[in-house]
C-alpha cells in the first residue's frame, strides 16, 4: 500500500523529487524493516498537518523533545496504513476527536533527519525519518487535551503567524508548502 501511494506521488518541487528518490531507494534496501523503529538508519514516518475549517488556524502541540510547537506525526510502527498512522497521531497527540483527512492522497514527502537523544531512559542515535505527509482538517470545538509524555500544550495556532510560533528554522519551508497546499483544497483547488 504504502509503496504504491509513493511511487505514484508526483513531487512539486526539486526537494520533494530528490527526497522521493532516496525514500524509494531505502525501501528498496530495507523491504523487511523499513516499518519499524528496527531499523536504526531510516524508518517511515507519517505526519498530519492539522488545520481549521478555513485555514486560519493550524493545530499543534508543543512537543518534549525538541522543546518547539510541531505538527503531529510518529512512527509508524509496522502499519502500512500511513494515513491511518497521521491520524491516529494527531488524536492522540492532540485529544481532538474530529480530525479527517481534507484528502486520502499525500501532500508532501520529506526526509527529516533526527539528532541522536535519550527517550524514555534509553539513547536512540541520530537516523532518518522518511516522512509522509497529509493534509487534516480537524473541529476547533473538539477539547483538547496534551499527552504528557509528548507535549506540554495543544493549541490552534495563527496560521498567517505560524512560523513565529514554531521556531524550527528547517522546518519553515515544510510549514508554509503545507499550508498552501491545505488552504488550495479548502478553495476547491488542485494541488
């Protein structure tokens, strides 16, 4: 599932098109592990960037480990459903409840690397996430609820001012290609 779903993404800039290639060639190489945290080069990982019914806000959590506000996303920890993944993450990672996809297709793929640090006591060594991304839209009236082993706050977050907020200088580009890829399908538009 997941294999076929990249293959066919079509890549809208240069980073994607290369990011694209190296993803398919890690799948390549690692067929039986590539799943898993197992694999301690490179694992998929799948995010969803969660924003409102009009794209003015954006939800998301102000994560432990980097100590920043970020999308939601996570391992995806043997399911092949990556979409499911996305989801999945961003209610548990949120509380909220309503959150669907604004499309089953992937909006962006990127490989984010990921400094070495210690989780849960134990060191995990610097690795890749080869990322996949959809586009959310979840209710604004849903509590929300922060995961105290992930984050110390959720909150919608101004989307014309999201960069101000998230303070991840690599992570700007990601952002802001995500939020008008969001705010074109909320207008009807293609991407």
């Amino acid at each position: 599932m997941y294999l076929e779903e990249i293959s066919a993404y079509q890549p809208q800039t240069q980073q994607e098109a290369g990011d694209k290639e190296m993803i398919l060639a890690y799948l390549r190489q690692f067929p039986h592990d590539i799943l898993t945290r197992e694999n301690k080069i490179a694992h998929l990982t799948s995010s969803g960037f969660v924003v409102n019914a009009d794209g003015t806000k954006v939800l998301m959590a102000h994560h432990n480990l980097y100590k920043v506000w970020a999308w939601t996303g996570g391992h995806a920890d043997g399911d092949p459903d990556l979409l499911a993944v996305a989801l999945r993450e961003a209610r548990e990672e949120t509380g909220a409840v309503h959150v669907r996809p604004l499309s089953p297709a992937i909006a962006s793929l990127d490989i984010l690397p990921v400094w070495g640090h210690v989780k849960r006591g134990a060191w995990v060594p610097s690795h890749q996430h080869l990322n996949v991304t959809y586009l959310l839209t979840a209710d604004e009236a849903d509590p929300l609820q922060i995961r105290p082993e992930e984050n110390t706050r959720v909150g919608w977050l101004p989307a014309d001012r999201l960069l101000e907020y998230t303070n991840e200088w690599q992570m700007d580009e990601v952002y802001t290609k995500l939020l008008a890829r969001a705010r074109a399908l909320l207008k009807g538009e293609t991407q």
